[in-house]
C-alpha cells in the first residue's frame, strides 16, 4: 500500500521545525487529503509507527531524532461556511498558516482573531496548544473542529466542551495524542465586534499611533508591530515564541513573593489564581541576552529561547532544564514548557 503513498525515509526535519535544528524522520509523508490517513491506517508497517502530526513546526522540540512516521499536514481550504444572529462561522483547513488565515478573516470584515496575528503555526495546531496572546485564547472563538480517528477511521466533530481547552492545553495533549489528526477547525467570529484592548502593550501602541477608536485591522496592526519587535523572525534566529508558560499559583504564594521581590508581575485570574510572569522570573535569574554554546535566551524577551546558530534540540533542552532550575531554586515556582518534546 506504501507504493501510492509519497512517503520518504530519513528525511530532514531541519527546514520543517521553527528552531532550525537538525533531526531526522524514520518516515515522512505530506498528507494532502483525509484518503491518504487512511491509506496509513491501514498499511500494516506505517500504523505500526509512532506518529508525530506536524503542522507549522513552530510548537515542537527536536532533541534527538525521530522514530517513526511525520504526518505533515497540507490539507488547504477557507471558507465561510455560515452565520446566526451572533456570529459568522468559518471554517479553515489544518494546512492552512495561521497569521495569513488571520488576515483573511480581516480581509473579509471579520473581527474577531486580530489579538491573535503573526502567531506561528498552523491552523490544525492552534487548537492542540489552545493558543492566545493579548487578552484572547483559540477558545474564546472557537465553534468545532473534525479530526481523524486513527482507532476507528471515522471522522468525528467536537465541540468546544469535547476538546477540554485550558491554558494552553487541550485533549490533543491528552487523551486524543495518540490517535486524533486534526482536519478543519470552524471559528465562531463575533457580529457584535468589540475591541480587545485589554492589555497595556496593547494600548500604548494604538495611543502611539493616534488611535482611540481602534478597528479589527488596527489592533491587528498594533500586535504586528509589538510581535516583531519583541520576537525573533524563525527565518532569521530559530526560535519556537515563547518557550514557557506564565506559571498559575495561589494568591497566598503571590502574596508571599511579593514581601520579597516588590516589583514581581502577576495577573490576577478569573478563578481565583493568580499568573505569574515567566519572562519576569528568567529575567529576575539573570538569563536574559545569555548563551549557552549555540542556545541562548533572546535580548528583547527572556520567555524566548533561541538557536543562534548549529544549536541541537538536546541544547535547547539543556538551557531550558538550567533556566527552571534557577527559578524553582529563587522562587519556588516550577515553570512549564509550552513546546513538545519529541
């Protein structure tokens, strides 16, 4: 069955993960239609296979090579595919880039997603890492999605309550890892548009720019401009955005840290928690702007870890480890990854 199937062996995932480094796939098939997963699922030696489903690279890390077969997802397609009193519903392949999906919706008319532009990625990851920047998460958009099930070869539709959203967390980490490929996401996108200017950086960039009643396309803009002055462009420094999640603790650990270090950033949760700056905490260790041989921590944004060039994942792995250590040992606070380890 493999013979109809364009799979490669050994291939090189050095061009296909945001960090640029060098790893290699035992199997390697870009998939173009939900006929070619199944094709998979049914050849004896590919399901047999650990699986990996890549989509934009941007939310991996590649310490050694990997054992089995890489889906690369391709499918294409966008479309609006209905509307309601509420919302307009449209609905993007997993294939498609996520910013350029973004910007279509904008093109369109349709607000909704712009706090979440030039995130790296694809469509069919966004909600396996429940992305968000400025204030919005996948979840607050989000209306299904269809995926593969590998176990049965059925296609299935899940609604929000299903996937299991948290921060950035999903059932794609969980139970749904082994066996579900994302096809399709639908987002809900609001008729009753209000902007999102929650946050700080936010707000200064559009008061900079003499904007005081921002459009979809403005705060667009404005995080565009934030992103690339904060971030590092993957095609120029490998880097995957930022490395670790904003750490969650109780408002009694917020409170104790802050008899201590006065001038700690947190954020005050919906539930009662509290998030705790993870850039603030790396930085406060001392880490930002350092290198560990061809690894170091970005100078403009301690969360983001970087390949400065020949840096293996098992380096990156190895910073990452050296930086947590650090800020357990100061702070007591244990910081998590937000890229998967393969």
């Amino acid at each position: 069955m493999t013979d109809s199937l364009p799979v490669q062996h050994d291939f090189s995932l050095r061009e296909l993960n945001t960090f640029g480094v060098a790893a290699s796939a035992q199997a390697y098939l870009p998939v173009s239609s939900v006929a070619q997963l199944e094709q998979v699922r049914q050849d004896s030696s590919l399901a047999a296979m650990p699986r990996l489903v890549l989509g934009g690279g941007s939310n991996i890390l590649l310490p050694r090579d990997f054992p089995g077969l890489v889906l690369h997802m391709g499918i294409k397609g966008i479309e609006i595919v209905g509307e309601d009193e509420t919302a307009t519903y449209v609905r993007a392949a997993a294939g498609e880039n996520w910013h350029q999906f973004v910007l279509w919706t904008l093109e369109h008319g349709l607000g909704g997603l712009e706090n979440l532009s030039l995130i790296p990625g694809s469509v069919g990851a966004a909600p396996i890492q429940n992305i968000g920047a400025y204030g919005i998460e996948i979840k607050d958009r989000f209306h299904t999605l269809t995926l593969f099930d590998f176990a049965t070869g059925e296609q299935r539709v899940l609604d929000k309550a299903a996937c299991r959203f948290a921060y950035r967390d999903s059932a794609f980490k969980h139970e749904l890892r082994e066996r579900a490929v994302v096809l399709d996401v639908t987002f809900a996108l609001p008729k009753q548009w209000q902007p999102n200017v929650r946050y700080a950086d936010v707000a200064q960039e559009l008061a900079a720019r003499s904007i005081t009643e921002p459009t979809a396309q403005d705060i667009s803009a404005a995080v565009i401009a934030i992103r690339t002055r904060k971030l590092p462009d993957p095609a120029v420094i490998g880097n995957a955005g930022s490395f670790f999640k904003n750490p969650v603790v109780t408002p009694a650990q917020r409170d104790s840290l802050l008899q201590r270090y006065p001038q700690m950033v947190s954020y005050a949760q919906p539930d009662g928690s509290v998030k705790l700056a993870a850039g603030w905490l790396i930085d406060q260790c001392g880490w930002k702007g350092r290198t560990a041989g061809a690894a170091g921590v970005y100078e403009n944004q301690a969360l983001v870890l970087v390949n400065r060039g020949g840096a293996s994942g098992a380096d990156i792995a190895q910073l990452a480890a050296a930086i947590q250590a650090d800020v357990a040992q100061r702070f007591d606070v244990q910081l998590e990854p937000e890229p998967i380890f393969l």
